[in-house]
C-alpha cells in the first residue's frame, strides 16, 4: 500500500496489520492558557500522517486522555479524522468506568474514529470476572472494533484474553505490563482456542527500547511516541525491523533509544511529558502538559535536545 492512499473500506484490523509504518500517539496540543489548541493539534497529526504513520491514536495515553473533558475529547478526535481525511485510521481512547468509557466510546464514534483503545479501569482492582464484563460493556455500546489495553491495574489471565478475542467487536490487546512469559501464554491460548486474526501490540513506554523481544513472540505492532518528535528516527528503526537490518536497529538502540528511555525515567510522568518537550524542540509549540503531570526542568530539556541530535547524526551514518 502506498503511503496516502484511502484504505478506508478495509475492516480495521486488515488496516492496522499493514507494515506502512508506526502506530502514531500523538500529543494533545496547548495554549499558553492551557486550553486545548486545536488548531496546532491538527498541524500535529497532519505532519505525522504525511511523515507515514501507518494510523493515529487519538486522546490516548501520550494524547493526555486522562487531562480532557468529554468536549476537549471529542473535538480532538473530530480534528484527527478530519485531517487524516481516511489516509489512515483513526483510533480514540476511551477509559475510567464502565458509564464513563461507553460514553467516550459513542463520543468518539459521533466524531468519526476508527475504532477504540479501551484503557484501564478508574483506579479500582477488579477481579478477572468484572474486567471481562467491563470491556465487553465497551465494545457493545457501539459499532467501533476495540482494542483492549493491558497495564496496571488491567492484568488478564490467558483465559480472560480468550473471552476477550471471543467477544464481538474485540480485535486486539495492546500490552503495556511486560510480561513475555504471561504474553506467550496469552498467545498460545488464543491461537489454540479462538484461532483468527486477533492482533497484539507492543504497549510499553518507548516500545522500540523492547521491540526485537516482542517480535520474537509474533507481536509486530507497537506504538512509537518518539514518531511525535522525531518521525524520521522511528521510520528508520521500523523499516531496519521489518527488513532484518538487525545493523540499524543496533545503533538506533544503543545511540538513540536507550539514552532517551534513560532519560525518560528520571521523572514520573516523562513518557508524556518529554515527549511534548521533544514536539516543542523540532519547532511546533503544542505547549505544556496539565496537571498532576509536570514539565521536565531545563536541564532535563537539553539532555532531550543533545539525544535528538545524536539520533539525526546515526541516521546520517546508516545511509
């Protein structure tokens, strides 16, 4: 498929299994008041699609869903399919309780989208037997597939991923928790009891930094929130993936990734907010991330800023 064209009649489990390019989770853009700058948010995802983003998640995790308001959220997500103009599928977040996430979940259906990334439940523990209740509640209140998002405080047995790919409107699970052994039981079971074209994604924070693990497991998707930044390196690293240039992905890890994920960890909350530092270093100002997530102080900013420049250099170095 090339790059631009209209995919939008292909179910979207087909779409999202077409090696074009990474998943995008861009960031949700501000005004120096703080209210949501629709305006730059669209210059924001235009650039990634046009950069070969192979499909966007919007309002999700880098996407600050936990931030927006019901409005905030759809408005967001009506700019992204807008602005993606059916180049490229449109995924939204929706989360907290079940009400909650059914509401997000037509919201987003209203504005367009795709399809869903289901996120955690709000903040309680739920046994196996209610998460399969919730998620299923989700994928009933509209006609969008869903993808379900593993982490925290959502962790599924292999039998409840087996409910899951059996219920109808449930494509795929996204896993943000780490886990190898309980992803290749989850793999094993799924494919031995509800064979079909269940997806799987590669979830966790910088998920290059882990990729060549995951995709030994089968999974190739994952999502690229340095692709919000710098496009260029993350094209580079999911092209040396896909075509065995195991040379490149090497010096991407060592020169680039792993300095960045170093970096990423030395603040609570840095997977989002140095990632929209990074957005404002390349040239767009989608401003500040809101609270309870804090911005990473100057110093913390030029680290970011040398990395970036490390990474363009390797890029140099690999032509």
């Amino acid at each position: 498929m090339e790059p631009g064209e209209l995919v939008t009649s292909a179910p979207l489990a087909a779409r999202l299994t077409i090696p074009s390019g990474p998943l995008f989770f861009p960031v949700t853009a501000c005004g120096p008041d703080g209210s949501v700058d629709l305006d730059t948010y669209r210059t924001h995802v235009r650039r990634g699609v046009e950069a070969g983003a192979a499909a966007v998640f919007a309002c999700c995790g880098t996407g600050e869903f936990h931030a927006l308001t019901p409005e905030e959220f759809q408005a967001c997500v009506r700019a992204a399919v807008e602005v993606t103009d059916g180049r490229v599928p449109v995924v939204a977040g929706a989360g907290y309780g079940t009400a909650l996430a059914v509401r997000y979940a037509r919201l987003a259906e209203a504005a367009g989208a795709d399809g869903l990334l289901a996120m955690p439940p709000y903040l309680v523990v739920a046994g196996q037997e209610g998460l399969l209740r919730h998620y299923r509640a989700v994928a009933a209140a509209t006609a969008l597939p869903v993808i379900v998002y593993q982490r925290d405080n959502a962790v599924f047995t292999p039998e409840t991923v087996l409910g899951l790919a059996r219920t109808d409107g449930i494509i795929g699970l996204k896993d943000g928790l780490g886990d190898l052994d309980l992803m290749q039981r989850v793999i094993s079971a799924v494919r031995t009891e509800a064979p079909g074209d269940f997806l799987y994604f590669n979830g966790l924070p910088t998920a290059e930094q882990t990729q060549l693990a995951y995709r030994a497991l089968g999974v190739t998707l994952y999502s690229s929130a340095v692709f919000c930044f710098a496009p260029e390196i993350a094209l580079a690293f999911h092209q040396a993936l896909h075509t065995g240039d195991d040379a490149t992905v090497g010096k991407l890890l060592d020169g680039f990734y792993r300095p960045f994920v170093e970096l990423r960890d030395q603040g609570r909350g840095y997977a989002v907010a140095l990632v929209k530092a990074g957005v404002r270093l390349r040239g767009l100002d989608v401003g500040e991330v809101r609270p309870p997530l804090h911005e990473p102080p100057g110093d913390h900013v030029k680290q970011l800023a040398d990395v970036i420049e490390r990474g363009y250099a390797l890029l140099e170095e690999t032509k």
